[in-house]
C-alpha cells in the first residue's frame, strides 16, 4: 500500500517512558507506520535546555529506544534516530534563526511556561527551542507531524518560519508542514491529581516489574469523595477508573461503573483489578523489551543506522538550503 506522505516527531530522553507517555505519543507513533513513511527523533539536544546535570543522558536515550522498539517501532522501515548524530539539523537551525524575530519566540506560552518553571535557567537554547524544533521538521521535508490540540502554536510558528525562509531567499525549497491532530488523552499521576511526570514522581514506568507496578497502582488516589469502603464512589472523578477504560475488558469496566456507585465494590480491588489489567496488558511490550535489552548491540546499530539513513535526507535538503541561501 502506497504511503501518505512522511511523519516526524520527536521525543525527549527522559529515561523509561511511563504510562502518560505511551498513551499520549508512543502508541500512535506505532499506529502511524501503517499509513506513513516515520522519522522519529530521540531529541538529546532538545533535552539540554532544561536538564543542568547530563551525567544520565546516554543512558536515558538508550532506556527510550529500548521502549520504543519494544512498543511496535519497525526499524526495518521506520527511521529511528538520535537527533544529535545528525549534526545538519544544527546548521539548519542556525540559519532559520536568521529570519526568526526574537519577539515572536518569547511570546509562545511554551516559553513563558518553561520560563517560570526554571526561572534559574532561562538560556539561549530554550528561547531558540521552536526554531531548533521547527529544523528537525523541515530537515526531513516532513509533510505531517501529529499533535495534540495544545501543541498547535508550535506547528503553526514553524509554518511561519518557512515562509519567512522561503520569502527572504526566494526559494520554495522547505515544506510547510501540516498537522495531524491526535486524540492525546491527560494521564494523570498516582496522585490524581498532576499530569503524570517524572519529576512529580506521580508516575508508572512502562518497564516496571509486575509487583512495582501492583504497589505503584496501590499508592494512587481514588474518589477524593469516598472514605470509607461504604460510601457509594463516583467512577466519573477517578483516575484509576479512567485508566480501567484503556486496559480492562468492556464487560469489567461495566461492572466496575455499576458496583463502584453503590459500594459493591471498594477502592482496594479497584486498584488490584487495575493491576492485574494493567500488568497483563504490559506482558508482550515487557517481553520483547527484555529481548532487546539483551542485545545492546543490536539497539545501537539499529540508531546508528537510522542516523545513516537520516543523514542521506539531511544532506540533501541542506544542500538545496545552502545554495537558497548562496553560501559559498
């Protein structure tokens, strides 16, 4: 079957993905192969403007391609790289910074957001963030990248680049990327409370053994509403509830709705039922990972070599923007 077009999206070496991250990115990644050609980037670079300590960094960007990998990523045909071993996506990102007014990347709310959060840290790297993301977009002529409906500014800010690009080098030679709008659901953490995140530690790591991942579903918060196993719950409010309706069977999730909201059920099972689902579910990805992880070697050539293959793209699409650009 004929492919769509090209996708790129890339994600950040935080280490083992957790739940949030498989359900709001690395399961669609997967879906895409069926009807796009995927770049898909470990963005190391992108990771330096908030991390201060890297002492972790390699290992986080192998601990991520073991899970994408082990999540369905098809390297035979899927390209799956570290943004660091192309150095292009660099000079590319130099030079569309010539055409990006300083005032429009510090008024992006990512920005802004990033900027309260690190008030400590607000460095170059994090300013110039969008233009270095709108670079691994277009180095690879992209024609589609998929977002979430809050990631939307950052698509149409890279619009606005190449046509900034394009203009003042009378050139056609970068693509405007499109967006695909993905249905990313907010994981919530254990605490029911805060988007799942590593740095809350609210979170639930895909690679976690059966028993960790029991005693993390034991620790998350249920019905705020409900003290004591005889108040009726309201399942609408639970996290653990939300959660019940990715992984446990129809028919379950049912009865769990129905004994939920008149106490025939407790909070306690809710969470051990929760468990066992998830845990059951996790079995293939867990198993394949442990096959991958036993063969660091093979992970390594398979980034080397879609780094290879990324490179034969990046060169091409740098060639033409030097000569736009009449560089020597």
């Amino acid at each position: 079957m004929a492919k769509k077009g090209r996708v790129f999206s890339g994600i950040r070496p935080t280490g083992r993905a957790h739940l949030g991250n498989y359900l709001g990115a690395i399961q669609n990644y997967v879906a895409l192969q069926d009807e796009y050609d995927c770049v898909y980037c470990i963005v190391d670079i992108h990771a330096l403007t908030t991390v201060e300590d890297t002492v972790n960094l390699k290992q986080n960007t192998y601990e991520m391609a073991l899970d994408l990998l082990a999540a369905g990523i098809r390297p035979e045909e899927t390209i799956l790289f570290v943004q660091s071993h192309v150095p292009q996506v660099m000079e590319l990102h130099t030079l569309l910074s010539m055409v990006t007014p300083l005032g429009k990347l510090t008024d992006l709310p990512t920005f802004k957001e990033k900027a309260r959060q690190q008030p400590h840290n607000v460095n170059y790297g994090l300013v110039g963030y969008p233009v270095l993301m709108t670079a691994d977009i277009v180095l690879y002529k992209t024609d589609i990248v998929p977002v979430g409906i809050d990631q939307a500014p950052h698509i149409e800010f890279a619009r606005e680049v190449v046509r900034s690009f394009n203009y003042r080098y009378n050139t056609k030679v970068l693509i405007e990327p499109d967006m695909k709008n993905t249905e990313v659901p907010k994981v919530l953490g254990i605490d029911g409370k805060e988007k799942m995140s590593k740095s809350l530690d609210n979170h639930i790591e895909l690679a976690l053994t059966p028993e960790e991942t029991r005693q993390r579903v034991m620790m998350m918060v249920t019905d705020p509403q409900r003290m004591k196993r005889t108040d009726p719950g309201n399942p609408d409010i639970c996290n653990v509830f939300s959660l019940h309706k990715i992984f446990t069977p129809k028919e379950d999730v049912d009865m769990i709705n129905t004994e939920c909201r008149r106490a025939g059920i407790g909070c306690v099972d809710c969470k051990k039922r929760f468990a066992e689902n998830l845990n059951k579910a996790l079995e293939p990805f867990r198993a394949k990972r442990a096959e991958l992880a036993s063969r660091p070697d093979q992970v390594v050539a398979i980034l080397e070599d879609g780094a290879r293959r990324a490179r034969l793209i990046a060169e091409k699409t740098m060639a033409e923007v030097r000569e736009a650009v009449q560089l020597p």
